[in-house]
C-alpha cells in the first residue's frame, strides 16, 4: 500500500478512503458487477477526488451509475445513487486540477451509449448531463454543437428525463436525482415578467439593451470589430424606426417583475411566405436560466398565429451553442447553412432555424 498524500477534502457524499486506490482494486474483484463493485467504484472515485483528479473521479461515479442495482440493495441506503456526489465535485471544483467538461462528456455518453443496459445508463447519462448544465456555466463548460448540428440532437427535458428515470430504473434514481436538483435550484425559479410591444419613442431602450447585452455576451462568437459594427447599423432608433414603417417589423420589450426591461424580440411577416420571421431576440445574461427565452418564444409564436403564419423563422450565429441549444429544446430545427455578407469585411455565417406552428 503505498503512502497517499491527499490534496483535497474529502467529498461528504462518497465512503471516505484511509488508502489510495487505484485500478488494481477493481480488477481484484473479477467479473463481480453488484454492490461491491458500486462501493469499491465510490472508494476509487472519492481517493482519485482527494488525490486532485476530479475528471477521473467523475468517469468512476458513471462506473458506479452503470449498475442496475435494486432499490432494496443494502449498499443504496449506506450510499445512495451518486448524483449528489457529482454535484458536489462539479461545484467544488478547484482551478488548475483538470475536470473536463462534465457537460458535453455526458451529452456524448448519452448519445453514444452501448449494451449492456443501455437504455437504462443512457438516460442516467442525460440525468448527469441536466445536473451539470445547470450548475456550470456555457462560456466556460460548452456543449458539442458539431454533435448537434450533424446528428441532429435535441437535448431532452426535464419532464423527459424524469419520465424515463421513472419507467427504467431498479432503484430510486428519480427521486434522488430531484432531490438533488432541489439543492441546486433554490436560487433559478423562474422569473414573473410580461412582453409588451412597443413603439418608436422607446427604441432607446432596445439600443441600451442592445450594447450591454451584446458586449457581455459576444466576444469570443465574433470580433469586437464586427460587435461595434453591427450594433451600429441595426440599433439606431432612426434605423429600427425605419423597419417599423417600412416593412411593419414589430419591437416588444420582456420585462421582469422588479427590474424592469430585460430583454427584447423583433420580428416581422414575411412578403411572399406564411412566415414570421425573428429578427432580434435577446436577454441580460443574468436573467439566464429563468425561463424567459422559451416564454418570449412562445409569445413569438402566439403572434404568428394570429398573423396566419405557417411557421416562425430565425438566424442563429453557428459559434453560439447555447442559443442552438435553447432553439433546438423548444422544437426548431435546422433548414439551411448562410454565410451572409453584411459590409467592412464582415459576414454573418448562420444556421437557418424553424418550427412549425399552424
């Protein structure tokens, strides 16, 4: 047994280990698959944790996670299904020790599963994926949009995942894994705000909302070059203006109960199509996460039924996964590629995104 120096503090939802462990642990136990291999799994992945490998830590809780383990299995009451213990090693993470991107390795883990027991580790595999885009942030933790994109990959729901913990699973992982939830939640409840179309006298707002938003959200999707230019052209009141009169484009402003403008859309009908076209669709990246993208979407598409529109429209930047993702969950879907020429040596290459509505 050799001496272990540990570097971390032990996480308080994985057995604590008074060793290193290591793969010769696992191996000892031959082609045993049941509650001793579940333990020894947590043993390795709390001594690789305390050892400052929180990524390999995390590949021997999905070890753990493969088993089909019964919920009256006496080791699930002394360590229950170890999502708890993800959430923890993911929001204690310590910079400089490697963890990877907890999110897009189990997007691919999902997607990519294979017998035995895959249905059952596959949505184990989303249950994950949902924990972590909820704790960790996009700019720094990015999904896969290639994945997205070529094999058309529609991250599933909430509700989706729950259904399938419910219909697949030997033990308890639904109720663990919204208890787990419930931790981490607490502080994302949704937000109460209204859409309010709006006139030319308060496109000021969209212009300031314009600059913040996009300076905060942008760099590193495309220049700060391109960023000036672009809110040059297409946030002057004057221009927005314009777009009202001349082609009947709307402008509605998302407001939050207590914080006032947060957010805004723009659209407008298309000449020779039944389509409602989404111009501009943007919030405050601190309102994130509250549900108000999908509600101004859905406002979206109320408005192009009452237009008699066939089917609501949008360009989306190819670098901005997010956005691709939160489309693609409230039922876009990807039409064309365009790379648009837009002036001073800059382009617009986009993803054409739509869904029907009528």
């Amino acid at each position: 047994m050799r001496h272990t120096a540990w570097i971390n503090p032990p996480c308080p939802h994985l057995p604590l280990v008074i060793r290193h462990y290591d793969h010769t642990d696992v191996e000892a136990l031959n082609h045993e698959r049941g509650p001793l291999f579940y333990e020894t799994a947590l043993h390795y992945a709390q001594s690789l944790w305390r050892e400052g490998f929180p990524a390999k830590s995390i590949l021997l809780i999905n070890r753990a996670l493969s088993l089909p383990l019964k919920a009256d299995e006496p080791i699930l009451a002394k360590w229950p299904l170890p999502y708890q213990a993800l959430v923890w090693i993911m929001q204690n993470r310590v910079e400089g020790q490697f963890i990877g991107n907890p999110r897009r390795h189990w997007q691919h883990l999902a997607t990519r599963m294979v017998e035995p027991n895959k249905e059952l580790r596959t949505w184990r595999a989303w249950a994950c994926w949902y924990l972590a885009k909820t704790i960790l942030p996009d700019v720094e933790f990015p999904a896969d949009p290639k994945q997205i994109r070529e094999e058309q990959v529609v991250e599933p729901t909430y509700d989706q995942i729950a259904q399938q913990l419910q219909r697949l699973s030997p033990a308890n992982d639904l109720e663990v894994w919204q208890q787990t939830l419930k931790t981490i939640q607490a502080a994302i409840q949704p937000l109460a705000a209204r859409i309010r179309r709006i006139g030319a006298d308060e496109l000021p707002m969209v212009q300031k909302l314009g600059h913040a938003i996009w300076f905060a959200y942008y760099p590193g999707i495309i220049s700060d070059a391109q960023i000036r230019y672009m809110l040059s052209i297409w946030y002057q009141p004057g221009n927005m203006a314009h777009e009202m009169q001349a082609r009947d484009v709307w402008y509605a402003l998302v407001e939050a109960e207590e914080r006032g403008a947060v957010g805004y859309i723009s659209f407008e009908k298309l000449v020779l199509e039944p389509v409602l076209f989404i111009n501009k669709l943007y919030l405050l990246p601190e309102v994130h996460g509250h549900g108000l993208g999908g509600l101004t979407l859905r406002w979206a598409e109320d408005r192009a039924r009452d237009l008699r529109c066939k089917l609501v429209r949008l360009r989306v930047n190819k670098r901005n996964a997010p956005a691709i993702r939160a489309y693609l969950r409230h039922g876009f879907h990807f039409t064309e590629d365009v790379c648009s020429d837009i002036g001073s040596g800059f382009v617009m290459d986009d993803y054409v995104m739509e869904k029907a509505v009528w």
